[in-house]
C-alpha cells in the first residue's frame, strides 16, 4: 500500500491539533514537492533506523540535530501530509509542530546523563499525547531497555516491574492502533523469560535508589513468574479492552512452551471472568484451539491454590 509503514495508522489525528505561530507555520510548511520524500521516509527500514539514532544511548545529538530529527518524525507521522489532503493542512502541520516538541522532551528524558532506566520510563509514560511520540517510546523500550545485549540478571529484574506495563498499557490506551508494537514487546519477553538467571542475590545498578518489585531475596523463579502473570494480565486487557483477542490468542499459542503453568492458568481464569457469552463462532474457535494445547491443557488441570 502507498501508505504502508511501521506506524500502523494512516496517520495522527488532527484532533488535538495546537495552533502555532503563523510565522512558524509559514516557515515549516511543507510543498507538494515533498510528497514523494515524506513516502519514501515512512518505508520500515528508513523510518526505525531513524527512531534508532534517535533513542540510542551511544549516539548523542547536538539541540539542532534533535531538533531536526523530531521535526522530520513528526511530520511524516502528520495526516495531511501523509495522504496529501490540502484541507485542514495547517491543522496537521500545527499537530507535527507540538508533537516535535514532546519528541524532544523524550529525547531529553532517555539520554538523561544520571537517571536510572527506571526513572527514564516515568517521565516517558508521561510523554504519550500524540501517537509518534508513543510509537518512538515503545520502540526504546524494546530497543535499550530490553535489548538482548542487556546482561540476563538485569534483564529478568527489567521485566519484573510493574511500571513497564503501566507505561504498555498507558501506550495502548491513549493510541489504540499501538497495540501490534505492545504485542510485539510482550511476546520478545514471553520468547527471553525462560532463559533469564539471576546472578547472586545482588540488585542491578540500574535499580539503585528506585523503588523495585520484590527484595533481593527473590529467585529467578519467583521473578520470571511476576513478569509472567502480569504478562498475562496485559493480554487479557488488551483482549477485552481493545478487541486484539485473535492476536493475543495466535501469541499464546505460539509462546505456550515458554509460559509458566501458574501464568497460563491466571489468563485463562481472568479471561473467562471478564467475557460472557454467547461467543461469536470465530471467538470460540480461536479459544478452544488455545485451550487445546498441551501446555494449557496441563495447565487447566491444575488445581486452584
């Protein structure tokens, strides 16, 4: 599709559009010359290797160059540009303006010199008003917060704190269409979970001072299990709430082996205590081939503790 890209919308809504100055508008307004380039800029490859540079911790942007690289993800993000609409462009352009600003903001909060990963992602959950904005936020998080080339002790604790599905679920909510990005971040956690170890007893450097989940007493076992059921709690919500139950299903079916039988039983439990019937045939369909696995099936058969 001409439109196609890693954003998943056709573009941002002009809903929350703020007026800027006429002299900014003026000076930023783009041509009809620009079409093809604000296409070519949205393709996957160019567009995550800019949001790449941008969120990269090793990579450190003078003010004009961020300035410059937010601009730039703003407006291919921008519906009038997007789909060469000429009504209402100053609406959208104005929409591209303030979301670069709060683009900035982010880049200040996830290159803070001192802060910890933890307090980086409480000022960025307060960054989701425009949808570019949220959409570069997850992608730091899957990027740098949980990278594989995190060490696997670090790695376990991340996983294991609630602000990290405070933060999923406030991207989720504020833009619905963000859901296959928080899918997808769930289910690199769901694959990593089974092979992350705790080294020692010791807490990550990375948590010093923040307020974590657990003591230092916890083992891995008991980690990987409060990343999992809040794993599955955030399925479940994202379920019911916005209707991505036939993705959600297809992912616990693929990632059923690397599940912890308690977590499996708690999504099972809370989905059938939030939906009634009668279900849709297709609904139905797709949770019995849920329920049909082996790994559910064990996990079904548990008693209740």
């Amino acid at each position: 599709e001409p439109t196609a890209s890693v954003f998943d919308a056709s573009a941002v809504s002009t809903s929350s559009a703020h007026k800027g100055s006429s002299a900014l508008l003026e000076r930023s307004a783009p041509t009809a010359d620009l079409g093809g380039v604000l296409e070519d800029l949205r393709s996957p490859a160019i567009l995550e290797a800019l949001v790449a540079s941008f969120v990269d911790p090793s990579t450190s942007l003078a003010a004009r160059e961020c300035s410059a690289l937010a601009r730039l993800l703003a407006l291919v993000s921008v519906d009038d540009s997007w789909l060469g609409v000429p009504r209402g462009g100053e609406d959208g352009l104005a929409t591209a303006i303030v979301a670069a600003e709060e683009l900035e903001r982010l880049y200040q909060a996830v290159h803070h010199p001192t802060h910890s990963w933890l307090v980086c992602m409480g000022n960025v959950t307060r960054l989701q008003h425009h949808a570019v904005t949220s959409f570069v936020g997850l992608r730091w998080l899957s990027t740098i917060v949980l990278s594989k080339r995190i060490a696997s002790h670090d790695l376990l604790l991340r996983m294991s704190q609630p602000m990290l599905f405070v933060f999923l679920r406030g991207a989720v909510d504020a833009h619905p269409l963000q859901a296959r990005s928080v899918l997808g971040v769930l289910e690199h956690m769901l694959t990593e979970l089974p092979y992350l170890e705790l080294r020692g007893t010791a807490l990550s450097e990375g948590l010093m001072g923040d307020v974590v989940t657990g003591s230092r007493l916890q083992s891995a076992q008991q980690h990987r299990l409060a990343s999992g059921c809040m794993i599955a709690s955030m399925l479940v919500y994202l379920s019911v709430e916005h209707e991505c139950w036939l993705q959600v299903f297809r992912l616990v079916r693929s990632t059923a082996a690397a599940w912890e039988t308690v977590a499996l039983r708690l999504f099972i439990d809370e989905l059938f205590s939030l939906v009634r019937t009668p279900f849709s045939p297709c609904f139905a369909r797709e949770v019995a081939r849920v329920l049909a696995s082996p790994e559910m099936l064990e996990a079904c058969s548990m008693r209740p503790a």
